[in-house]
C-alpha cells in the first residue's frame, strides 16, 4: 500500500448505478472499497476510519493509494473540512428522475429506511431533498470536484471512465468491466438486483429493469424532474470534463 493514504466520496442518491461506478472504481489497483459504509464523514478521525471498514467488507487488507465510501443518503454527513481536504477526492453521480423514482419503488428501497415498501411520495422526497443536499456540497467543493452523469456512464463508459482516471491521476485505465467482490449485490450495501453480476457496464436495453411498469403521480414526477432539471447545469458547470 501507498504511504500516501488518500479517499474518495462518491457522493449520489439511491438508484443512480452508484453501485456500477463504485465497482469500476474498486476493481481498480489503486482503489481499495466498493460498497456503501453508511458513516459519517465530520473529523479525521472519521476518514481514517474508513480503510477498517473497507477492509472488514472486502476481507482483504488495504492495498491502494485510494480509499472509496459512496454515500447516498442525507444522515451520511461530510463536514466541509473534510471536502476541503487536498487528501479527498470528490465524485458526483446524477441520474433523471424519469427513470430514478420508478427504479426505487421497484427495488423498494427509499430514503434512510432501506427494505421498507415505499410510496410514490416518499420516493419524490426522498430525491429531491437528496438533490438539494448534493447541490450543497457541490457548492462547497466547487471546480475540485468530478461530475459523472449516469446516462453517460452507461451509453458512453470508455470516455466517462477516461475523464475520471485523468481526475483521480490514476497510473492505468479504468475499466468498463469489473470484480465482483464478497458483498456484491447484497441489500444494504449496493444494488441488490441482478444487473450487478454481469461484471460488465450494461447498455440500457441490455438491463434487466427489475419488474414491471411504475406509475409515479404527475404532480410528483414533475417536481422530481425540476429539482434534476435545476441541478444539473449547475453540476456541468462546477465540475467540468477533464
């Protein structure tokens, strides 16, 4: 391992294939961590925290220069010191509402109570408040930060991938293929569903949308849809392609 310890958040919401990034990025020499370690990121206590739990969940000792949390949810809090840090390293990951909410009822996953049988109402809040928390830190970390859209990540991985290798300064490419390590697909730790172990980046007609149409009320898919529409340019904007 490095003598120089570093980190990265990927910082998303639920169903934004956060799950997909965060394999690629931890099937990567450099990069040790794949799963969410629902902490609390607030001291340096914290973030040195993160390589026992990282080693607890892969079974392995830490041998990268990185280590990876991927947080999604508004109860996960970094303190703006620690997105400050030269150490850490800032990814964003932004998915549509029109395919987000329905992805979250059918995976019955919302909000901090992950497992729990959702409603529409509680999907939408949950997105839109996790949206305005994201906007937050984005302003926080400004032009250091890397921004991947998660439409991107799927239609055009090698490019996404290649922007952020050029980010993280990493000595080889990230791959569009994977390893599927001892928690993958594990409910509460990643996608539960089966996409996960393919081991490779899906296109969309190639995923397995995980059940049947959803039906999210008007009124409420059209203020998850602004709070997306609100959100990304400001993204673009602070965190431009490498």
């Amino acid at each position: 391992m490095s003598a120089t310890r570093r980190y990265i958040l990927l910082k998303s919401h639920m169903r934004s294939h956060s799950t997909l990034l965060a394999h690629i990025l931890g099937s990567h020499p450099e990069i040790d961590g794949y799963t969410e370690l629902h902490k609390r990121y607030e001291s340096l206590t914290d973030l040195h925290g993160m390589t026992p739990r990282i080693e607890e969940h892969t079974g392995t000792r830490r041998r990268g220069r990185y280590a990876l949390d991927k947080l999604l949810h508004n109860n996960c809090v970094v303190a703006p010191g620690i997105l400050s840090r030269d150490d850490v390293k800032v990814v964003f990951l932004l998915r549509n509402a029109r395919d987000t909410l329905p992805s979250i009822l059918r995976a019955r996953v919302v909000g901090d109570e992950v497992g729990s049988p959702g409603t529409s109402e509680i999907a939408t809040r949950y997105y839109i408040t996790r949206l305005k928390r994201l906007d937050d830190y984005s302003g926080i970390v400004g032009a250091r930060a890397a921004f991947v859209e998660a439409e991107r990540l799927i239609a055009d991985a090698d490019a996404i991938l290649a922007e952020l290798g050029r980010y993280l300064g990493l000595a080889t490419p990230l791959s569009p293929t994977y390893t599927l390590f001892k928690h993958t697909g594990k409910r509460e730790l990643g996608d539960p569903g089966t996409n996960i172990l393919a081991g490779r980046v899906l296109r969309d007609h190639e995923r397995d949308p995980g059940g049947g149409p959803v039906e999210i009320p008007d009124d409420l898919m059209s203020s998850a849809v602004a709070a997306h529409a609100a959100l990304l340019p400001k993204l673009r904007e602070r965190h431009p392609a490498r």
